[in-house]
C-alpha cells in the first residue's frame, strides 16, 4: 500500500521559474500560502499537514481567516520534533498574538514554542544567503503589511569590468570590494489590501511572482465602500494593466458570493490579452 499525505485542507498548485507556489485563500474562510523552494509561507487560516515542514512564515494580518491555524502549525512541528518555526507578525499586533498562542498553551497542555518576530514596514528579513525579504504597508481594517522577497547576486561592479580575471582575483585578496550587490524582486504576497497597498510600494508591480487578492469583481459592488473595508476590485485591476510587469499573477480571496463559474466567466470577458495571459484565479 502507498501512503499518502494527510489531507486535511485543500490547495492549489503551480511551478513558475523554478519556484512552486501552493495554497488556498477565500474571503472570511481560509487564506494560506507557501513558496517551498524559499522556505517561507504566508498567513495560516489553516494548516495542510505537508506544509508543516516550511520553517518560517509571515503572517499578514491577524484576522481569522489569516491565522486561526498558527497555533497548529506551532503545535505540530514541535510533535514532529522539529524546530521552532519563525513566525513575522505586525508590529502592532506582536503582543495579543503572543497572548493568544499563550492562552492555547495553557488550554492545550502543550509548549507553543515559536520564534515571534514583530516586523515594520521598511524592515528586512534574513531568508537565506541568496534571498532577502522586506516587509512594506498595505491597506487593511487592521493594522497589516505585505512582503516582498527579493534574491540578491554579487554583480562585479562598472569600474572592473574588463580587467583580466588575475586582476580582479588581486584586487579581491587585497581586499577591495570588487563586485556589488543586485536585488531582484521574486515574489510578492500582499495579504488583503486596498489599491493604495500596492501603490505605494512599486515594487510589487515589478515581482516576478505575485499573490495578491481580488475580492470583489461584480460591477454593482461599490469601489468606495470595498476600498474601505481594504480590498480590491476588478476595476481596480483594469485600471493598472499596464503596471503589472510581473511574469505570474495570482489573484485570489473571492468573496463567497462568488461562484467559481461567474468568476472564470467575468473575468475572461473583463480582463485584457496582457492580464488575462499572466493571470491564475485560485477558486
């Protein structure tokens, strides 16, 4: 008999240059996210048993459907003997999701041991030696944030280029700094957000991967009033085609007034060649 994972919660997923992204995410249920080749994931509404092996993850608000499972998540690395996830929350929110993972303890009996890092809008996050992070503002009911993962190369800087390979090699034992460091935007997971949380961080339109949310795509559903519970709608797309540079787009949390059909239906009919080309809908 071939054993399978234990399937507890449901995800999508897709390779895109090398880089896999898996997870699920529908408004007021569950939004979960992980890039397993980055060794990150972000937000736990829920917690499928194979992502437990992701060591770091970045929650992004603190509404339940963002974070109801991270005390599972917590709970079960440390029954599998494995180490203390990191776990990035809000600045602002560090102290009652600590006070929450406490209060799970004592009703569970069982060590909710973490790594609790609060992050800020501007902070950097070190992932690895190859990939970097920095955390920037979205737009939310509650104080929330998005995060961008950008790998670094060492690129020899202008004044050296051309020297011989010998040179450079001297130049280097001697000390002088030869090469200087490239960032280049990977993925960007925005959390939920108004426009204004992509807006205001350019980058995100530049990652080659991003995962983003589209709450709300009927034309009778009023902007104002969804920009300001901070989401996003259709229009709010259509209006910045021409921004989105990025390779991959995964848009995501739909409202549950939405059947999968209408929103396939839609959005083919609404979206240009250039979105709709890019474009992954997670339903």
């Amino acid at each position: 008999m071939t054993e399978r994972p234990v399937d507890n919660a449901p995800y999508q997923s897709l390779t895109h240059a090398g880089l896999t992204v898996e997870g699920y995410s529908r408004a007021a249920v569950q939004s979960y996210w992980r890039v397993p080749e980055l060794k990150i994931g972000f937000d736990l509404g829920a917690q499928p048993w194979d992502f437990m092996g992701t060591p770091n993850w970045f929650i992004s608000h603190t509404h339940l459907d963002h974070i109801a499972a991270l005390p599972v998540y917590v709970a079960r690395r440390r029954m599998m003997k494995m180490e203390p996830p990191r776990v990035f929350v809000p600045a602002e929110s560090y102290e009652d999701v600590k006070k929450f993972l406490l209060i799970l303890q004592r009703l569970d009996r069982g060590r909710q041991t973490c790594d609790l890092v609060p992050v800020e809008p501007g902070q950097e996050i070190e992932l690895s030696r190859d990939h970097v992070a920095t955390v920037f503002a979205t737009t939310h009911t509650i104080p929330s944030c998005g995060l961008l993962v950008w790998e670094r190369r060492n690129k020899l800087k202008e004044e050296y280029q051309g020297l011989p390979g010998e040179r450079i090699r001297d130049l280097r034992l001697s000390g002088t700094p030869v090469t200087r460091e490239v960032r280049l935007p990977l993925v960007c997971y925005t959390g939920d957000t108004s426009p204004a949380g992509l807006d205001n961080y350019p980058p995100v339109y530049e990652a080659k991967i991003l995962i983003t949310e589209l709450s709300f795509i009927r034309a009778s559903h009023r902007r104002d009033k969804i920009h300001k519970f901070g989401h996003m709608h259709l229009d709010d797309f259509l209006e910045r085609a021409d921004r989105f540079k990025n390779e991959l787009i995964v848009a995501a949390h739909f409202s549950t007034r939405y059947h999968p059909t209408e929103i396939y239906r839609l959005l083919e009919k609404k979206l240009p060649p250039t979105l709709q080309e890019r474009m992954r809908l997670w339903v």
